[in-house]
C-alpha cells in the first residue's frame, strides 16, 4: 500500500465515480483523497476513503496532504483556478476531464503554468481506447475502406461538451491531424450558461493538408435517433474510403459498408462495457506516461492544445465570417464574443 501511488479525485459527479473505478484494476495506485463541495456526493462516493480523506474545498485538502496524481473532473470553467492552487502546493500530474479548459486562452494558460512547474497533464480524451474503435482503425489500416477520402465527425453533445471528444478521434483516424483552413457556422444561446458554456451548433469542415476533410456536425441536430436522456452516445464517425466506408457510432458500434462486397458489423460492442474498458486502459496509459515508462501521449501537454484550438478556430470563423487560418489565435473574450454573436 505504502508504495503505491496515491491519486486524489477532485470533482465526485458521475464522471469522477468512473474514473475511480478504473483503480479497481490497478494494483500500483489507490484512490487516497476525494474533494468537492457538494457535500451529498462527497459523502455517497464509494470506495472506503475515510472521512478524514474526503474534502469540501481544495485548500483543506491542501493543507493536509499534496497529492501524488489528481484526477481533475471538475466543470472545466472551474480548472484553470484549482490547478493554480495544485501546482503553488507542487503537484507534478494531473489527469484533466475533456474539454480541459473553457476557452483556448485558459488551456494555453494551463499548458504555460504546468510547463513553468514541471507538471505533466492528460487530457481524457478516452474513446480511441474503446475496443470498437482500435478494431474499425484496424481494419482503416488493413486498407478495407481503401484510400481516405472524407471524414465526418459529429454529436449529439453540444460543441464545447463533446467536439474535443470527436476531434480528438478523427486525428487518431487521420493518423494526426494536420489542419490548415477551418470554416465554421454556430447557433443558438441556450447553452451560454451551461457547465460547458457553448454554441448550442456547430457545422463546419476542416481543411487539412493532404487533402482530406473533416466535415462535422456536433449538437443536438446530429442524430435525431438518438434518446435526448442519452446524448453522449450520439457521437459518430464516418470516414468515407475508395472502396466503403466506415458508419461507427457510440450508441451502436461500427458497420463497414463496401461498394462491391457484405457489410461487415461490430456485433460484439457493448458501449458502457467498452467505455469502462476504454477508461481502465487509458488511466494505466496515462500512469505509465507520468512513470517515463510510455511515450508521450498525444493528448498530453502541448500537444493536448489542438483540439481546443480547432474548435475555437471554427467558432472563430463563424463570427468573422472568414475561413480561418491554422494555427489559430484565441479569441479575447470568447463568452462575450459568443452572447454577443449568438443573442443579436
Ligand atoms: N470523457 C468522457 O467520456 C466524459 C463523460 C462524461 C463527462 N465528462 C466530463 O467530465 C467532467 C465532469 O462531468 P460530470 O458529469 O461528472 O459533471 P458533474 O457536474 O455532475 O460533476 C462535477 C463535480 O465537480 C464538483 N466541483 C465543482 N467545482 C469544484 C471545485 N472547485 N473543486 C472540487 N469539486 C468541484 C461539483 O460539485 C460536481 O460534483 C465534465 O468536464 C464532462 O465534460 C467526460
């Protein structure tokens, strides 16, 4: 026990349940310390974390111990402020939620602070680690779809909930993403106050080098299947081949459509099985990352800016009309540039 790695899970929602539970399997670390202010969840967290260990704001938690790892599950309007706080009392490793911050400012802010700490953070961006997903992109590299054509990408969540989420897999698809123009289209204002403040849509394409597009759809108008209770599962990918395509959802696994030949379909996918996997397999990834024992991941450091940076590239987009240059520039005020655009 003395040896083993003590994690500290800040943000006890349901996401941070999850997280935890990928311990189960993990025999070199141990759920130490648990915070948030809401005292129901902070109490209801499972696992024998003793009273003494649970706490109700970051500064008591500071005071009585600087933990080892800290899962960081928060809203992500909340992060930028707790890891300050984290990196004055010397933590070295966070795993952060997705989007792991609320604007590409913030993020860039995070990456510069964790930099300037020799701090180390991965973003959990998860469903590349879903079983479903490394057997399609077993068969992509098999050459099943043949060449690459097009990409689709969209969800159900809105923009800021999910579009990290989806463009994070395209580039794993892509074998990286390599964007060069980005042309975007937003509406809607009801989600200007949610816990991910956003554009309620987004349409748009990313134009990369090589050729290939990315088009992506991401709100509630992607898939109208799907249950609006269960709107996570409505993320999709679509790449479109010279010999078929791949139709890959969340809610119902992949098929493989060929232009001559069966359709082949994921028969074995359970998405909460596979997602819980895809959370178990990550976490260990992310550890051995932290130990030097994995190469960097894609989603870690600097690295971890693209998505962040392509979304706010597509909003930026749509409010100047333009189709955007990549790299991009963070907007000044994205909140205030979103009201503005979005309630005239
Ligand atoms: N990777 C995925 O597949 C996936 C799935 C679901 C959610 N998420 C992400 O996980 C995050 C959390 O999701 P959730 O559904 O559990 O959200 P939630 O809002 O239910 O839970 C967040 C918790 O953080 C606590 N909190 C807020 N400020 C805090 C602070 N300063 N210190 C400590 N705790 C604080 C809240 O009290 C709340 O209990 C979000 O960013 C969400 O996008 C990711």
């Amino acid at each position: 026990m003395n040896n083993k790695i003590k994690v500290t899970i800040i943000g006890c929602g349901a996401r941070g349940i999850e997280h935890a539970g990928a311990y189960a399997s993990i025999s070199d670390a141990t759920i130490w310390a648990l915070c948030d202010p809401n005292l129901e969840r902070l109490k209801a967290f499972p696992g024998d974390i003793p009273t003494e260990r649970r706490f109700a704001d970051v500064a008591s938690l500071l005071k009585n111990h600087v933990p080892e790892l800290v899962h960081l599950i928060t809203p992500p309007t909340v992060r930028l402020a707790v890891i300050k706080q984290m990196l004055e009392a010397g933590v070295k490793a966070f795993v952060i939620e997705k989007p792991f911050a609320s604007s590409l400012a913030e993020a860039r802010q995070i990456v510069a602070l964790c930099q300037s700490h020799q701090a180390r953070f991965v973003v959990n961006h998860q469903l590349p680690c879903m079983g479903t997903f490394r057997r399609s992109k077993r068969l992509l590299e098999d050459g099943v779809i043949g060449e690459i054509e097009r990409v689709r990408i969209s969800c159900n969540g809105s923009p800021a909930e999910q579009g990290t989420h989806m463009i994070d897999l395209a580039g794993v698809f892509l074998g990286g993403l390599r964007p060069q123009r980005l042309l975007g289209q937003i509406a809607g204002a009801k989600k200007l106050q949610a816990a991910h403040p956003s554009p309620e849509w987004m349409i748009g394409r990313i134009l990369c080098e090589g050729g290939v597009p990315v088009d992506l759809v991401f709100g509630d108008i992607a898939d109208p299947r799907v249950d609006p209770a269960l709107f996570w599962v409505g993320c999709r990918l679509e790449i479109f081949g010279s010999k078929g395509m791949i139709d890959q959802s969340l809610a119902r696994g992949y098929r493989i459509i060929l232009h001559n030949g069966p359709m082949l379909v994921d028969t074995a996918y359970h998405w909460g099985t596979e997602n819980d996997q895809a959370q178990r397999d990550f976490t260990r990834e992310a550890l051995d990352n932290f130990s030097g024992k994995h190469a960097s991941l894609a989603n870690s450091g600097e690295a971890a800016l693209q998505p962040i940076a392509v979304l706010e590239g597509l909003m930026a987009s749509a409010m100047n009309n333009t189709l955007e240059n990549y790299p991009v520039e963070p907007i000044g005020d994205l909140a205030q540039s979103l009201k503005e655009r979005l309630t005239k």
